[in-house]
C-alpha cells in the first residue's frame, strides 16, 4: 500500500510521462556469463518528478544495480492531484535481451494497456494514502461523543475507509478497526463530509482512501 500523501499508478500509464530516460548498462560479466532476463523495481516519484525511492523487487540479482543505477536518474512529467504535485507509487520492469555473441540491450516491459474505465463501469477510481493535504475536507462534521462505561480506554482510534465520488462528496465509508457506537459515531459524521471535486491530471476521479478519528475518554461527553 502507498505511503501517505501519494497515489498508486500503472506502470504502463507511468512509463508514458517519462521526460528523461537514462538507458541501463547491460554489465559486460552479465553478457559473458549469459544472464538475461526482466529486473521488476518499485519506484516512488516525488513531486518534482524525481525518483525519490527505488527498491529492488525481482529478477537476476547480477542485473539489479545496472536497473537501480540507471532508473535513479530518470525524470518524469510531474502528476497533479486537484493542481497540486503528488508522489506517485509505481514500478518499473526492464528487460535485458541478449542479442548476439558478447552483444545486449535493455528495453522497458510493456505492460498490457491498462483500460480506460467503460462510461457504465464509473470513473477511473484511484488510492491515496491517508492524511494528505490535498484531501482535507472542505465541510467537516465532527463525530457525535457517544457515552461509554467508566473503563473503557482512555483513547480510541476508528480508521474508517472512505470513497469519495467526483463530486466530492463521501460515496462509500465503512470501519476498518474498531465497532459499535464508535464506529457508528465517527461513519454517521465522515458520511456528511465534502471536499473539493477531486481530479488527477485535470480529469475527474474517485478517490478511496482511509481517515482516522480519535476519541479521547477523558473529555466530557
């Protein structure tokens, strides 16, 4: 799953905004002892577009630095989440051909195309992870304090997963910990909240994501 403040995209719709590509070294001892294959790599891409995280994922570890080293310096076109730069979480598949005798070349894996949602299916939906700022809402009503018994914890989290439709408003929420009459506290309030119609790259978009509310015992209820 994304960390906060960033988005998950394909690897094939991400490949589209690379703007610098650096193209791997295939090693000359990976070519002589005959190794190929695809080298899959979890990439994060900050806000400015730079590679901000790399991390090696699968194929032949005698090709993961050239993959690494190489995609480090790559630099995408910057994504926008209602005009504001977001990171993106994505990977990134290289595959090293060998194409002759003491000859190789690196290519990036074309991924299926992913498809564009059918207008009957709905908008494309998209994850953030939670307590983004882009996602603050702009109509927020605080959870109704419910009465609890005298032990109960001193505080208590509810981590809610929400759906918020293109319009802003809160489409789906369930509880994702925690049950009873705070959890039906903190659905019953979250439900009536608004943000800003949310949009990736100037297109309308859903937007799932998680919120958590806290509650604290010792506050007069």
């Amino acid at each position: 799953m994304p960390g906060d403040g960033r988005i998950r995209v394909g690897a094939r719709a991400e490949a589209a905004k690379i703007v610098k590509q650096v193209e791997p070294v295939y090693p000359g001892y990976a070519i002589l002892g005959k190794v190929s294959g695809t080298v899959k790599l979890h990439v994060v891409i900050a806000g400015n577009g730079t590679v901000k995280e790399i991390n090696y994922i699968s194929g032949p570890p005698m090709l993961m630095y050239s993959a690494m080293d190489a995609v480090r310096e790559w630099k995408y076109k910057q994504t926008l989440l209602d005009d504001e730069p977001i990171e993106v979480d994505t990977t990134v598949s290289l595959i090293y051909r060998l194409t002759g005798p003491g000859q190789g070349k690196v290519g990036i894996e074309q991924e299926p195309q992913e498809q564009e949602p059918h207008p009957e299916q709905g908008p494309r939906r998209i994850w953030i992870g939670g307590n983004v700022t882009a996602l603050k809402p702009a109509k927020r009503v605080e959870p109704r304090y419910p009465k609890l018994p005298s032990d109960a914890p001193v505080r208590e989290d509810v981590r809610l997963w929400l759906v918020i439709a293109t319009d802003g408003s809160v489409k789906e929420v369930t509880a994702g910990s925690a049950s009873g009459e705070l959890a039906r506290s903190a659905i019953d309030a979250v439900k009536q909240w608004k943000y800003q119609p949310p949009e990736l790259d100037g297109e309308p978009v859903e937007i799932e994501t998680t919120v958590d509310i806290f509650f604290m015992n010792d506050l007069p209820h």
